[in-house]
C-alpha cells in the first residue's frame, strides 16, 4: 500500500467533534418527523377517546335533582311528587364505547364519543341518538351532551327540560 492510497487516507482522517452531533441532530429529527406523522394520522382517523372519570355505573340522584330544582326544604308535595316520578330512576352505564341506559326496564345501548373536556367537565356525542323512552312527549334529544363533574362521583347534565339532574356513582 501506498501512503496515497484511499484506504490508507480514510483510516487517517481524525473524526471531527461535529460527527456525533450531526447524528443526534438527525435521531431528533427523525422523531419529530415521526411524531407529526403520529398527529396527523390521529388528526385524520381519530380512534375512539373516552375520559376515565365517566367509566362506571351510575345512578340518577332524585333528592340531590330535586333540592336542585326546587331549592331547600320543605316543598310542595305536588311539585316534589311529580319530580320523584321523573328523576332517581335512571341507572347509566359508562364503558369505553358504549354508553347504556336502564330507566324502569326501558334499556338502551349506544356509542358515544368523547370530543372535548377540561378539568371540570366532559362534552360527548352519541353516534346513534335514539327517541326518548318517555312516551307521549314531543323531546328533541340533542347527540351532544356535557357532563359537568362534582368530584369524582358525582355529575350532572342539562336535562332537555332545562333542569340539571345529578348522578352519583355506585360502581
């Protein structure tokens, strides 16, 4: 070999203190490329979102609605019996895609997704909205929903008569 030889010239060649700096260089922009690529396709083909606070079995809270509705006691027992016939019956069943109702053996099942939350409350929408179980009355139920939590076993939502009702946990 010669002292002109590629070989011998490359084995020479000291390694510039840039070299491991360009390699880290490239990794982190090899994960930031990565990383929007990940955004983007969540972005585009979003999978389902659910909050951890919803998950469980929930039971409408009749006296807690009703103190709601109608302030403290005593009430008027013609306006408190109408409310008990309508509120503390319903029994709600969160999971991660489903969300089931049971109100006095009327059962009902459907996919919901989460699209928005904070600390304080969660905005859902159902995929498959379903007329209301109360026959008789002419209700536009909405798909979207917000949940507004009171600590972690209790909620409440804006019912479609413009009244809160409130659910507490039991499982």
């Amino acid at each position: 070999m010669t002292e002109n030889s590629p070989e011998l010239s490359a084995e020479r060649q000291p390694q510039t203190p840039l070299r491991p700096a360009i390699r880290i260089a490239q990794s982190v922009l090899l994960v930031v490329f990565l990383l929007a690529i990940a955004t983007a396709l969540a972005l585009i083909w979003p999978g389902h979102r659910t909050d951890p606070r919803l998950l469980g079995t929930w039971q409408s809270d009749g006296d807690l609605t009703i103190k709601g509705i109608l302030g403290e006691p005593p009430y008027d027992k013609k306006r408190e019996a109408k409310l008990r016939n309508l509120f503390g019956k319903m029994r709600v069943t969160w999971t991660m895609t489903h969300c089931k109702s049971d109100l006095e053996g009327y059962l009902d099942s459907g996919t919901y997704k989460v699209l928005a939350s904070d600390q304080n409350s969660v905005v859902v929408h159902f995929d498959d909205p379903k007329p209301s179980p109360l026959d008789g009355l002419d209700l536009k139920l909405s798909p979207f929903h917000v949940i507004h939590f009171e600590g972690p076993n209790t909620y409440w939502l804006d019912t479609q008569w413009g009244m809160q009702e409130y659910f507490k946990r039991v499982k």
